[in-house]
C-alpha cells in the first residue's frame, strides 16, 4: 500500500507519460493482462487508458487490472488511470 507522499511523488513522475495500455469494447483478455504484466515489469509506473461505457465500469475494470497484476492504483483522471508496481529490481526510489 503506497503513501500520500509516495502517491504524490509517483503523480508528479507520470504527469509526463503517454497511456502504454489500452483496453477496448473487448474488455480484460488474457493477452492484455500479459502485456500489463510486461509494462510494469519493464516501467514500473505506466498509464493505461480504460475505454469503457460508464464510470462503474471503468471503476471495475482498473480495480480487476490492479488485482490480477499486484499493481497499486496511483490516480484515475476520466479513462486514464495511473498503475505502479516495484520491479523485481527496482528503478524507481519513493519517499519513506
């Protein structure tokens, strides 16, 4: 579980990102899970955008992607939701 001081540390790194996933009218595939898994392992801190109807629904499919990846939600702004999770070796250093 991340800090508000880390959260606000890790909002200020990804301002500058461009989404790296996108989920479609498809929803949460397998292969857009593995690529998840493959974007934080590589990145650390990525954005997704989450093409879905409604708010509840966008809700839902950021908080399956968290959990299926162990990733912690830093920030959702409309469909864009901002996902962190630690390397194996970390790159990113977070404030104690």
């Amino acid at each position: 579980m991340l800090t508000a001081s880390q959260k606000r540390h890790l909002r200020s790194l990804a301002h500058g990102l461009n989404p790296v996933i996108l989920t479609g009218a498809g929803g949460l595939s397998e292969n857009l899970l593995r690529e998840l898994d493959r974007a934080l392992e590589h990145h650390e801190l990525i954005k997704a955008r989450v093409n879905a109807e409604d708010r509840e629904s966008r809700d839902a499919m950021i908080e399956s992607m968290c959990e299926a990846v162990k990733a912690d939600l830093v920030q959702r702004i409309g469909h864009i939701a901002v996902l962190y999770r630690p390397a194996k070796e970390p790159r990113l250093k977070l404030p104690s």
